[in-house]
C-alpha cells in the first residue's frame, strides 16, 4: 500500500474530530488508523494541544507570529536533513504538525488584530449619543444603548449589530442592504428611516417606520420576513418567536430622540412610565389613586424639572426626592 497516500487525509480527520464534525464511518478510519501505531497516537496529541491552547495565541503580534514561523521552519528543516534515524513517516508528520501550528497561530493571530483593529464599539449612558457611519448613515442611541459595527463595511452589505434603542437614518445604496443584527432579530433595509427598540430586559423587540420600508425577519427563517411600510411596526416576541405587524398607534415612539412628548388624555401611569425612559428617571407613583388621572399636555425639550413643576401644578401633585427616586404624591382626580 502506498503509506504516502493513505497519510494525506488524516490531519484533516483529525481537525475534523477535534471540532466535533467528523462522520461515523471517518471515526472508524481514523480509529483504526491511531490504533496501528503509536506515532500517530502522539501526532494526534499534539494536533489536540495545539488545539485547546488556541485561546492563547489571541493575544500575540504578527511579530510573534514571524518569529514562530521563523523557529519552526528551523525545526522542520532539521526533521527532514538525513540523519539515519527515524523514518519517511515520521518526517512527513512532523513537518505536518509543525505546519499547522503555524497556520492555526498565523490565523488567529490575524484574525485577533484584523477584528480588534475593525470592529468600533459605541456605547451610551445616561445620555443619547449621535453617530455617523463611514457610509453616511446616522444613528442615534437611546440611553443604555451598545452599538458595533465594523470601519470597513463588506462590498456587497452594511451590517451592525445593536442591544437598546436607536434611530436609524439610513443612507441610501441599492447595491448594499443595511442589515441591523439584535439577538434573534434581523432588519434590513436599503435606505429609510425607523426606530429600534430591542432592550435586552424587555419580553418583545419593536421595529416602528417613519419612512421608506423596512424587512424584519428571525434569524431562523427569512422566508418568514414582514415588510414595514410608513406607520407601520413590528412586534417580536422573545419567547414565543411570533413575529407580528400592526399599525404604529405610539405618536411618542421616537420622543427619547426628539424630546417632544404628547399626551392625550394618557394615564398618569403611563405618563411615569414614557419619562421614566426618555429621562433615564426613576419616577414613582406613591398613590394608586393617581394611576388613572388623565394628563393632556405636550413638552418640547423641556427638562425633566419642567415636566416635574407642569405636572405637580396640573395635578396639585406633591414631589420629593427619596435617594434616587424621585416620590409622587397626592389626592387624585
């Protein structure tokens, strides 16, 4: 039999068998084959150290890698001069081992850099922040808002990935999809605006269209895709994965953005409830008999002190700061 051959095939077995991806009838082939000798026993070994230390080599430079290549490039030529000791065998397979450790520490040591270099993380507080992608789309996070994206968009798709809330005024380009990525979620678009409300704590993620037009399917089935024309919004729920499309009924959708507030006839639960996330606030209604008050009024960038002292005059309200909630009380409507 031709043991050159037959050797070919088996370091991609064995990577195969070390990521979990190998078919019955290979781990049989390559059972037999650790079996026959004890040399292939100790290259497998090998193959799987250099695997579990993989984590390792994140961290190293390309000169790190050079000198690496360098050192073991000294190495497989030693293996492989004529030295009347060991065998074809073994010097085919150690210069296979040799070779790839080196290309799995170039790879990743590569891949550490090129990622770490590209890869731009914008993260918002307490304040909204206002970002302008290379690509010319603007995107405004809410507070507590993650976005990434990469400094070097692909030729052919525009693709972030988002944890919060944030507008998106998207630049137009017919050859590029802008594609929003949040957990179970994908947005995609051409070029429009909308608002995305995808908050890790909350049961549901909300797509909400001002204009233009929006796709929003799972990450389990864009055949199953929604299309979002001008006042419209889907809902998904985190639990279910039922993905639904109504009409935007929420004229205070993007009021965290604009600053402007309207409320008609709106609860005064509810009325706590909008503040609280437009302001970051942490309002409490200590009287149940002020939940159902009606509010009919509008802000337009006032500060959360205004709304408070509008509010307390409107209601005869009384308001007092408790550590850091701000205490709501009073008879009622």
């Amino acid at each position: 039999m031709n043991k050159g051959a037959e050797h070919i095939e088996y370091p991609d077995l064995i990577v195969k068998s070390l990521s979990g991806q190998l078919m019955p009838q290979e781990q049989h082939q390559l059972d037999l084959w650790l079996q026959s000798d004890v040399a292939n026993q100790r290259l497998y070994e090998e193959y799987e150290q250099v695997w579990n230390d993989m984590d390792k080599v994140k961290g190293r430079t390309s000169q790190d890698v050079d000198r690496e290549w360098q050192r073991l490039a000294k190495v497989i030529d030693a293996d492989l001069a004529p030295s009347g000791q060991g065998s074809h065998h073994s010097s085919i397979f150690m210069r296979m081992a040799a070779a790839f450790v080196v290309l799995l520490s170039l790879a990743a040591g590569v891949y550490y850099l090129l990622k770490t270099d590209r890869v731009v993380t914008v993260a918002s507080t307490a304040q909204m922040e206002v970002i302008t992608l290379p690509e010319g789309s603007v995107i405004s996070l809410n507070n507590h808002t993650e976005l990434r994206y990469d400094k070097k968009f692909d030729r052919d798709i525009r693709k972030v990935s988002l944890v919060g809330e944030a507008f998106f005024d998207v630049a137009r380009d017919t050859l590029r999809p802008f594609i929003i990525e949040s957990g179970d979620i994908f947005i995609e678009v051409l070029g429009t605006s909308f608002n995305v409300k995808a908050r890790a704590e909350d049961e549901i993620v909300e797509v909400t269209v001002e204009s233009g037009k929006v796709a929003v399917y799972r990450a389990s089935g864009r055949e199953e895709k929604v299309v979002l024309v001008k006042g419209q919004k889907a809902t998904f729920q985190k639990k279910s994965g039922k993905l639904v499309t109504t009409d935007n009924d929420n004229v205070n959708f993007k009021a965290w953005k604009t600053r402007t507030i309207l409320f008609e006839d709106t609860p005064m639960s509810e009325v706590v409830r909008i503040v609280n996330e437009i302001y970051d606030s942490h309002l409490v209604l200590a009287d149940s008999s002020l939940v159902h008050c009606p509010v009919t009024t509008r802000f337009d960038g006032q500060s959360l002190e205004t709304i408070l002292k509008v509010l307390s005059t409107t209601l005869d309200l009384s308001i007092a700061q408790e550590g850091k909630s701000i205490r709501i009380s009073g008879e009622g409507c």
